[in-house]
C-alpha cells in the first residue's frame, strides 16, 4: 500500500538510516526545549547530512520567531518546515513566503467543531498534521501518545494533502489507516522505548504496519 510514513523526534544518526532503511518518506528533528525529543541546531545538522537523498527533513517548531528560524535555516538543510503551535493562518503564510520551503500546519483534533481549521489552514499550508488536540494542562503541543475519534476525519479531504497523527503506534496504524483513509501517518511516541528513545525495532514494526507489510506478531516494548 503507497502510505507515506513520517518518523518524527529522531536524535541519533543510526536512527535516521533506520528510517529511511525501513522505508519512511519523512524524517522529523523537534525543536522545543520542553520535549525529551529536542535536539540543537548543531546535531539536528549531524542527522539531516545523515539523510539519505529521498528522504525528506522536516523540522518541528512551536511558535518560532524570524530570527530562530534563520538560524535555523542558515544551519541545518531541510525540506519541509511543520508548525506545531498556535501559529495564525496569517503566520502559516508569512512564513511560506518568507522562506520558500513547503510547510506544514499541525491541527489539533477532538471535537467535530475543529475540523473548521483545517479549512482555513489548509487554503494557506502545503500540508497539514491532523493530530490530537492535547489536554489543556499538557507541556507539549504533540507527541503526547493521545489519539482522537478518528471517524471524525474518515474519507474527509482539505484543500491541501494531509498527515495522520497522535497515538499512533505498530499496532493500531493499520487500523487507523483502514478508518480514515489517510494516505500519511506521523510517529512519535509510539516508536520508542522510554520518552524521546527511538526502537529500531519498532520503528521498522510501524513503517511495515502501515503500509500493509507486517507479518506477524509487532515486536514488544523492552
């Protein structure tokens, strides 16, 4: 099945080769200082070099300011930028132009009443990430292992093409994919053995569930 897969909150090189390895299209480097998946602008350069060429780089930020993201840009090559904060439709589109990399709009869903959003930020991003709204006293904007009804989003399209998001894990991908109709999936937590740990294992687990491809029994967390 053609299912495009993002592994995102990597840290190692060795995890970036098993990526791209396993078959992922997206490699995703998160830059917010509270998430245990954090990493500087001088590893984050380590890992995307690491890439091979096809697999695309997308760097994670929450609400980052012009003068972050320059730097950020000036250091690291990437190829696609994801907004996972409360950034305005208006921002999306700043920073499109400023820019002039694909970016893509995370949208936090649990009610019917959200997908509006998806609308509006749709008409202005390149992709967007349909991911779980996160509880309202939550430290992080995503990567929260929470997953939402996703009946809300099945056989839904947007003026733009769309990622799957939150809880994913090896074991309810398929599923998942089967619900929605998604055509792309985004993990986080649900590759890992303990908070920003990634599992080779799993990582390959998940790449194959989604795509139809697993055999048997998903290895089992150590």
């Amino acid at each position: 099945m053609d299912i495009r897969v993002k592994i995102c909150g990597l840290k190692r090189p060795e995890h970036v080769e098993a990526v791209a390895e396993a078959g992922a299209a997206y490699a995703g480097f998160v830059f917010f200082e509270k998430s245990p998946r954090n990493v500087s602008l001088g590893l984050a350069r380590e890992l995307a070099l690491t890439a091979p060429v096809g697999l695309a780089k997308v760097a994670l930020v929450v609400n980052a300011e012009d003068a972050f993201l320059d730097n950020l840009l000036e250091t690291v090559p990437l190829d696609i930028l994801q907004l996972h904060g409360k950034e305005s439709p208006e921002r999306v589109a700043e920073i499109r132009a400023r820019y002039g990399l694909p970016v893509m709009k995370a949208v936090g869903i649990a009610e019917e009443a959200d997908l509006a959003q998806l609308q509006s930020y749709g008409a202005v991003a390149d992709q967007l990430l349909v991911d779980a709204k996160p509880p309202k006293d939550a430290a992080l904007p995503g990567g929260n292992g929470l997953s939402f009804d996703w009946r809300l989003v099945n056989r839904k399209y947007w003026p733009c093409p769309w990622m799957l998001a939150g809880g994913l894990t090896p074991d309810n991908v398929a599923t998942a994919v089967q619900m929605t109709g998604a055509r792309q999936v985004d993990v986080s937590s649900g590759v890992e053995s303990a908070p920003g740990e990634k599992d080779i294992a799993l990582i390959r687990a998940f790449v194959a569930a989604a795509k139809g491809e697993a055999k048997d029994a998903v290895p089992v967390l150590r």
